[in-house]
C-alpha cells in the first residue's frame, strides 16, 4: 500500500499525470528499486519505500515482487480503464496521507 499511496499522493499534487507515466517508473524500479531517477514519482515512490523498509525487514526479492505486483495492476487498471484508469483506482481505493 505504500507504493500505491505514492502514487496516489503525486496525482492528487500532480493531475497531470497519466498511466503510462506510473507504469513507467514502476518497470524501472521493479528491476533495481535502488536506481536514481529524476522524477518526482519515483522520488514519491523510493521514499515510502525506504521508510517502510526501516520499519520492516522485507528482503528485496520481496520489494521486487510488491513493485512487479503494483506494475501488473497499473498495466490491467489502464488497458481496462483508459490513460488515467490506475491512477483513478488508486485515487478512490487506497488511502493516502491527504485523506
């Protein structure tokens, strides 16, 4: 839920922001969580992530299967629902900290 409170938190910020950007930083993150990226998403993303992971301990096997689970999502809720079908499913089903 972390990954998915990200991005819910970016799009309310940022409405702007389309599937096809989510799906894509998730593909780079889901195979080296750790990479650097200039983008606020993953910025969004890499932080709940390393909070949660202070908190916890997940091996990255673990990590990587939550990011690859979150991908599948993204790619099925935006093939079914258009170019802001992810972004809306997590908008109206996953809690986020400006609940």
């Amino acid at each position: 839920m972390k990954i998915e409170s990200a991005i819910t938190a970016v799009y309310r910020t940022n409405p702007a922001v389309k599937d096809k950007q989510v799906i894509a930083v998730l593909e780079r993150l889901a195979t080296k969580p750790e990479m650097s990226l200039a983008n606020p998403l993953a910025v969004s993303i890499q932080d709940n992530l390393k909070l949660t992971l202070s908190l916890y301990n997940f091996s990255r096997r673990e990590v990587l299967g939550t990011l690859k689970r979150v991908l599948k999502s993204a790619k099925r809720h935006h093939k079914l629902d258009g170019s802001r079908g992810c972004l809306d499913f997590v908008k109206d089903y996953i809690w986020s900290p400006r609940d």
